[in-house]
C-alpha cells in the first residue's frame, strides 16, 4: 500500500465515526427533527397532512401530501410500502396522534408524529406553499438571516440534549 492509503486506513481505525449521519426518526418528531432531515436531501420520507384538502390547499409544507383523515390509512397502503418514512401532521397535535395510532394499528412500522405541526413549521421558516402562503406577507424577521440561523441551531441543540 502506499503511504496515502496507510494513513486513511490509520485514520480510520482512530475515528470510526468521523462522518456525521443525519436525525434517525423518532416516535415524535420536531419540526426541526424533520427539517434536518430534509437539509441532509433524504429522498426517504414522505409528510401526509391529514387535514382536509380544502385547509390543505390555503396552505402546507412544501413537499406534503394531502391524505384526509378519513382517508388516511387507505391512500397511504395504496401509496406508500409499511416501512416508508412517514411524517404525519394534523389541525393539532390530538389529530396527529390519532392518525400516527391509525397507521401503525395498519402496520406501518415507520411513522413519526410531527409535533406543532403547520405552525411549528413556519416557525422555524420552513417552507410551505398553497393559495394563502402565496399572499402572505412575510414576518417581521423573514429576512433577519442572522438571527433565524441561531435560532435553529439553538433548537438542535435543545434537541440533542433530550433523552
């Protein structure tokens, strides 16, 4: 071997775990649970709005599908294998719960419940799209970058110190 490739090897066996590797998913989830994951650019995942299309369509993260609750455990079979990554957000936490319970009682195996749900989100500046988000007029922070990156990483932090 040459001198490189006895040093990477070397290096190796000191720091095993040099790479990082993004947020593995939890029962319940934060939204910056989940935006860390989509910032890692996980293909992965899939996040069902179990609200009804008409709230979903004023407005939702970007990326989530509309499964009504109603719905839910049926497009979701039809759609999605029983160990896709699932994200799951309601009109409240209470409807968020109710629709993870349904999914794993359906035998979904990977279904996080994402805490605060669409509010929680736009928050911490997550994307969303829909008819309203189009005509919202940004916060007064919206473009206060400094600030919203330390808020995120103040938040992961809090996050990382949970057991």
């Amino acid at each position: 071997m040459s001198k490189v490739e006895d040093a990477i090897e070397k290096a190796k066996e000191i720091l095993p775990n040099v790479t990082p590797t993004p947020p593995g998913l939890k029962a319940e989830s934060s939204v910056h649970d989940l935006k860390s994951r989509l910032e890692w650019g996980e293909p992965g995942l899939t996040i069902i709005d179990v609200r009804d299309r008409e709230i979903f369509n004023s407005g939702h993260i970007m990326g989530a599908i509309c499964f009504p609750m109603n719905e839910v455990v049926e497009l979701t079979k039809s759609n999605y294998e029983a160990n896709r990554d699932i994200y799951v957000y309601g009109a409240s936490d209470q409807e968020t719960s109710e629709a993870a319970k349904l999914l794993r009682q359906a035998g979904f195996k990977n279904i996080a419940e994402l805490k605060g749900g669409l509010e929680a989100w736009k928050e911490v500046a997550g994307s969303t799209e829909g008819i309203d988000e189009t005509r919202a007029e940004p916060g007064k922070n919206a473009y206060n970058v400094v600030d919203n990156v330390k808020n995120h990483f103040e938040r992961q932090e809090i996050d990382f110190e949970k057991p």
